[in-house]
C-alpha cells in the first residue's frame, strides 16, 4: 500500500515522487531513505537552500555572528524570532531524539550513496526572511514575535501524534488556512511563494525520475503549481524598505514638538518645563525598566534612561538600539556563547543566560519601553495646552 505522503506525478514525461514530511519526524527520515534507495532517481531535490545547508555543515556559523552588526542593521528582532522558532523546533526535536530537518540531511546522504544529482530547492532563507519582515506591519512584526514566544511554552504540549497528524493533507490545510487568516502576509510569502519556488526548481531537475523531499505543508502547492511558469525574478526581489513608518515617526516627533510650542503660548514657560519634565520621566522610567526587566547591565539601564526622551524624538535612533550596544561592549559575548546558544534557546532561562540573547532582549524591551513612554508622555503633556 502507497504511503499517504507520497505523491507520485508525471510532468513532462519525467516521473516526479513528492514526499511529505514533518521536519522533526523519525518516521520521515526513514520514508526519505526508504523511497530513495527504492526508486533510485536521478536526481534528488531537498527543501534546503545552500546557505542553510551550509550553516550546519559550518558548525563554527554562529562564532562568526557579529552581534554589533546586527544591531546596526536593525536586524535585531528578525534575529530574535528566527532562534525562537529554532527553539521551537529543537524542544520538539529533542523530545523524539531527532534533529530538526534531519530528513533533508539524510536525502542528501542517500542521494550522494545512489549517485544522483542533488537540487538545493528552496529560496535562500535570508530572501525569505527579509521578503516577509518588510512585507508586515509593525503590529503584526510585534504579534508574530509574541505568537513564537507563546508557542514556545506550548511546545512540550506536542505529541509524535501531533507531529505526525500534520502529514494528512486535511489537517494540514485547516492548519494553513487558519494560520493565513490571522497573519496572511507571513503565510503568502513563507509557504506560497516557497510553493511556487520549489516547484520551478522540482520541474526544472535534471533526469528522468526526480524523488523531490519537502515539508508535507508544501506538498498541495507545488502540485498546483508545478505545471505552471513561474517568475523567479519577481519571487527573488527584496522589497523596498517602508516609508509608512519612517513617517510615522516623525509625525509623531513634530506632534511632540508641537505640543511643547503650544504649551509654551498658551501657559507660559513654567508649562513648557513641566511638559518636558513629563516627556523626560516618562521615557526614560519605561525604558529603564525595560532594561531591568532583562536584568541588563546597571551601565545599561542608565544609558536606556538618559537616552530614551533623546532617541524618542529621533526615529532613525531608537533607544534599545544604543542601551543594546551599550550592553554588548560591556558584556561582549564570548565564543562559549556563541557555542551553548543552539543549546539555551531551548530554555526561557537560556534565553535570560545566553549574552547574545540576552543583548537582543535588551533592545526589544528598552524600544518597547521608550515606545509606551511615549504615548503615555503625549496626554500627560497635553493637559498643559
């Protein structure tokens, strides 16, 4: 009897065997190794691009992440949700003694033992990875953030069942169709266009029987589109950078100032100090217990205070930014760090140990503090007016 994640197509006289997997399954690496050693195909395709390919055969990849550069780039929370869902992953992984994506590290090896070609099908992670942050607002950056967060606590909730129960077609499109109504934009572009994008490069392998290992997720749309002409170019662009919030920003700064002007018109200079007053504390409180709350360094939590009422006017400056590099001159991460991250993400207290992680954490709060003082400044400032 076939295997339901198996699915067998017949593409311009090539024969192509799509198998579904569940990437922190033992079941899926031995279907991959199973199919493969039976069909002997002349080529393999693997849901991997080659930098992540690349990234786990390097295993010194993150001894070389310079976290400095990071920040600069304003990279930080991209960062921060891509070792949260690793974690995610991992805490799964762990629990059925099995690496995340070993199916796909396994059919390169059974690949390479039956002499076939081997496809890298995927869209490079970090295209996906900047095509999707740029493509969401700062409401639904923040809501996926904290949708990790929560899943990572719900994770030891996970049964081989579960994992298992995502591989029946039915399950996973209620799965998918549930998830794209929350977030659409993140569900376009990490599994429609990756469809797309696999299927190009599946109909597209050299060889007249393909044996193509992917997410089981992925599976109904690379059969939708497979037949299809795809455009690469456009599923390779990286889209501009948004003005909307760059304008927002100073919107916000010329209300502010605003606000001040007004104050000191309509009630004098003793209101215009007040205000300021209201500004400075409000600010510099919220962004020095964001500091706190991450037990950054004292040093820290001063620069967060004295900073925030500074970079909350100033929105190509944020104050997580400077307390983050503040924290990461004085605690620069070392290479032990950099070892044990794979590790502490697994924990909420490794996230707290870890001093990568714990320099991102710095930034996130301390912007979200300085971020809630400033709304909270603006009313209390404007009962001056």
């Amino acid at each position: 009897m076939e295997n339901e994640s198996i699915c067998r197509l017949d593409v311009d006289g090539k024969k192509i065997v799509l198998v579904g997997t569940a990437h922190v399954s033992q079941e899926s690496v031995d279907l991959v190794e199973k199919t493969i050693d039976e069909e002997k195909p002349d080529t393999v395709c693997v849901e991997l691009c080659q930098s992540r390919y690349d990234a786990v055969i390097n295993k010194s990849q993150w001894q070389e992440t310079d976290i400095f550069k990071i920040i600069r780039e304003k990279r930080t929370l991209l960062l921060l949700s891509q070792l949260l869902m690793a974690s995610i992953q991992k805490k799964i992984a762990e629990r059925f003694n099995i690496m995340p994506g070993q199916e796909m590290f396994r059919a390169v090896s059974a690949a390479e033992k039956a002499g076939a070609r081997i496809v890298m099908a995927d869209r490079d992670i970090r295209t996906t990875l900047i095509r999707t942050w740029r493509s969401m607002r700062l409401f639904s950056k923040v809501r996926f953030f904290f949708e990790i967060v929560l899943s990572l606590f719900s994770a030891d909730d996970i049964t081989e069942t579960d994992i298992e129960e995502l591989k029946k077609h039915d399950a996973l499109e209620i799965a998918l169709q549930t998830f794209g109504k929350k977030m659409p934009e993140v569900k376009r572009i990490l599994i429609d266009e990756r469809d797309q994008y696999l299927a190009h490069h599946i109909a597209a392998a050299p060889g007249d029987t393909i044996v193509a290992v992917v997410g089981a997720g992925h599976v109904p749309g690379i059969q939708k589109h497979i037949t299809h002409t795809i455009d690469l170019t456009a599923l390779e662009a990286l889209p501009r950078k948004g003005i909307l919030g760059r304008s927002i920003g100073w919107g916000i700064t010329a209300f502010v100032f605003a606000i001040i002007i007004g104050g000191f018109f309509r009630s004098g200079g003793e209101a215009t100090i007040s205000m300021l007053q209201w500004w400075i504390v409000a600010n510099g409180t919220l962004s020095g217990i964001g500091s706190l709350i991450v037990l950054a360094h004292p040093a820290t939590v001063l620069v967060s205070v004295v900073a925030a009422p500074l970079t909350s006017l100033n929105p190509m400056i944020a104050a997580g930014w400077v307390a983050g590099l503040t924290e990461a001159a004085l605690r620069k991460p070392q290479v032990k760090d950099f070892i044990d991250l794979k590790d502490d993400i697994s924990t909420v207290r490794g996230f707290w140990r870890n001093k990568i992680t714990r320099i991102l954490l710095v930034v996130i709060f301390v912007n979200i503090g300085s971020s809630v003082g400033t709304f909270v400044a603006i009313p209390l400032m404007m009962k001056y007016l």
